[in-house]
C-alpha cells in the first residue's frame, strides 16, 4: 500500500474462491468488504488467479516479466512449490526486486510454525513488557509487527530499486516479523544487554524517565506528561505551582526520580486529581511541558491537529460508497500522497489486467471462464455473486 500511495501501479493476486484472507477478518464490516481489508488496500488492483493452475501461472508470469518488483507473503517454501519464487522468474525477468516477508524467516527452527502480529508480540518480549505492573502481559494496541514490517519491506524495496538503478542486478530481499520486532525493542534490548535485568509492565510509565506516564484528572479523563529531562522537571514543578519540588534533593535529577518513581506519582497524582483535564493542560502547556489528553479513536480521528494535516482521505468504493480512510503519514513537497483509488472488489480489475497483458482490445479480451480449469475468474460471474449477496 505505501508503493501504491506513492505512486507505483501495485496489482494485487488473490486466489478466485475468496481473495485475501483480510477479506473475512475481523467483525466489523461495510457492506461485504472488511474493515481490515480496507484499511489496508487502497490504490491497488486485483487480479484473481489460481497459481496452482498451469494457466494462472502463466498469467503470473506474463505479469512478472514486466514487473519491477514481486512481494509476496507466503508460508517459507509456498512459493517454490508453486514455481513463483525468484529462482523461476529471474530467469524470465534478471532485474526483478523479489521482497518475501515471513513470521520468523526462510530457515531455522520456527520456519514451519504458523506466526501472525500477536505471535510474535509474545515471542520477541514486547508482551512481556506490555501491561499493569500487577496485571498479565498485554497485546499492544497497535499492530506494530505488521506495520513495521510492511514499512521496513518498502524501504528496502527502495533501496533495492536504487541499486538496481547503478547496477542493473535484481535483489533477493528477505525480512520477517521476528526480526523487526525484536529491532524495535530498541533501548530495552540495549538496556537488557547492558545490565541483564528484565524490565517490569509500568502501564503507561516509562521506565527510564519520571514522572513519564498517564495520570487521572478530576474530569474522569487522563492526560499524559513526559518528563523526559531536568528542564521539563523544573517547568512541571511551576505549572504545578509547587516550586519547593524543584530543590528537593530527592527529585533533582532524572535518575533520582526514577530511583522513587512511586512515591513521586503519588504526589504529582495528587495534585492532578484536584483539577479537570483541561485546565491542567492549559497551565502545563503554557509552561512548555510536554503533555496531552489521551484521546479516544473518535477524538483522536476528528482532533484539530490531525485534520489540520489532511491525514484523512475520501474516496469512492462501488460497494461501500464514501471511504474516508487514513493517508501516507508523510508529505513530498508539501503534497501528500493521494489515495486516488479505493480497495479494489475481488478480481475487478482481471480483464484489464488481462487486456494489458495481452495488448488486446475491451471488445476482445483473453477469455475468462468461471468454473473451468483456466486458473482465473470470470469477473461478469464475481460482480452477478455481489449483487445477489
């Protein structure tokens, strides 16, 4: 999705019984298409085809030869098996970017175990450190192993497509979910490798910093101060208007207050529960403390800042309607990448695809039958199923 959002024309294999397994995901859905589905999937074509088939093969092969770059995300030897790995097709195409991610790698022991997001949450010690300090290990709430993969995977692709571009050659590019979580441990696997000691669930703290966490107001709501250095300590003390905090030895530095972390919530809680959100907000960030409410979806989806930056996109599905969906989190000249096209239907754009391949005409396409051993799907039949669910 983020190569299509900048730009590249991404064509989308999915098998003709039922597509993409995030079709089905999840309970929340528009129409028949999935929320997971369509949040995931916009500015992409479909093609429908049966890669077990010798004749949807070779279609993928029609399509490989003219492409830049292949992605897939099968089991470790799924590809091979199915002859569209990229042994077979740099011999058709030796500039090819080939990208396989997988849940733990191509070898090793894990290779054959069956691995997803929350898989490998618990496995890399993200979970582990995740939660209540006296509550169970907990799943991040984001996605994080997947989202970090699919944009580790599309900067390496770039960087693939850069040397390419000096030295003609096609890349092999391998990546999994394991290793990029494990990665994002970042300074808790330093700090682990330093001292040895595992780090404890703090909830919404932080371990290294204080006070450096979510704290309850008199409203109900919860704002979240990060106090990530002495300066901010100090500018905390006097928006809290308690300036003998800033001299108490107890508290000068930031290792001392981490050192009684707990004693130091309990004053600061203190004083926060006495007043709302939102003038505790005022005062702190009047002062320059880093500081906010912490936001519901709603809030966070309709907050001025948000849509100040135009992170939101609508586009027109032909199922759905109107998709508002979230954009490319970056801007190229000032212009945000635009979603120019709405998740595709199953197999909707396989005669044109077809069309393209074969250089033919809308009057006289590669035939597509529905049913026979062609590998592909009629999408006359595919649009005839949709209006009858």
């Amino acid at each position: 999705m983020v190569l299509a959002d900048l730009g590249a024309d991404v064509i989308k294999v999915e098998r003709p019984d039922s597509g993409d397994m995030s079709r089905q995901a999840g309970s929340v859905f528009a129409e028949d298409q999935s929320a997971v589905f369509l949040s995931l999937n916009r500015n992409k074509r479909s093609i429908a085809l049966d890669l077990k088939d010798p004749e949807g093969r070779e279609v993928f092969y029609d399509l490989a030869d003219k492409a830049d770059i292949v992605v897939e995300n099968l089991r470790p030897g799924k590809a091979a098996q199915l002859g569209v790995d990229r042994s077979t097709l740099e011999k058709r195409n030796p500039g090819i970017i080939y990208a396989s991610i997988s849940a733990f790698g191509d070898s090793g022991p894990y290779v054959d175990l069956a691995g997803n997001d929350p898989i490998i949450q618990a496995l890399s010690g993200a979970m582990a450190i995740t939660g209540e300090a006296d509550g169970p290990p907990a799943r991040q709430g984001l996605s994080v192993p997947d989202f970090a993969a699919g944009m580790t995977a599309g900067l390496a692709i770039l960087a693939a497509l850069h040397g390419r571009h000096q030295d003609g050659l096609g890349r092999q590019l391998n990546l999994n979910l394991l290793d990029v979580s494990v990665f994002a441990l970042g300074p808790r696997a330093q700090e682990f490798l330093l001292n040895g000691q595992e780090q404890p669930r703090l909830g919404s703290a932080h371990p290294q910093f204080a006070p450096y966490q979510a704290f309850p107001c008199s409203d109900d709501r919860y704002i979240y101060i990060a106090v990530i250095n002495d300066k901010f300590w100090r500018l905390l003390c006097t928006a809290l208007d308690e300036p003998e905090l800033v001299d108490d030895p107890r508290y000068i530095t930031n290792r001392d207050r981490v050192e009684r972390r707990e004693e130091l919530t309990r004053i600061v809680g203190d004083l926060l529960i006495e007043h709302p959100s939102a003038t505790w907000l005022e005062r702190l960030q009047a002062k320059g403390v880093p500081c906010a409410r912490v936001n519901s979806l709603s809030e966070a989806l309709s907050d001025p800042q948000v849509i100040h930056n135009g992170l939101l996109s609508t586009v027109n599905h032909p199922t759905v309607g109107d998709l508002t969906t979230v954009g490319l989190p970056m801007t190229l000249d000032g212009v945000r990448p635009a979603v120019r096209t709405a998740p595709p239907l199953l197999g909707e754009h396989t005669d044109e695809i077809l069309r393209e391949i074969d250089g033919s005409s809308a009057e006289d396409p590669r035939p597509v039958r529905s049913g026979d051993k062609s590998g592909l799907s009629d999408k006359s039949n595919l649009n005839e199923n949709r209006r009858m669910r």
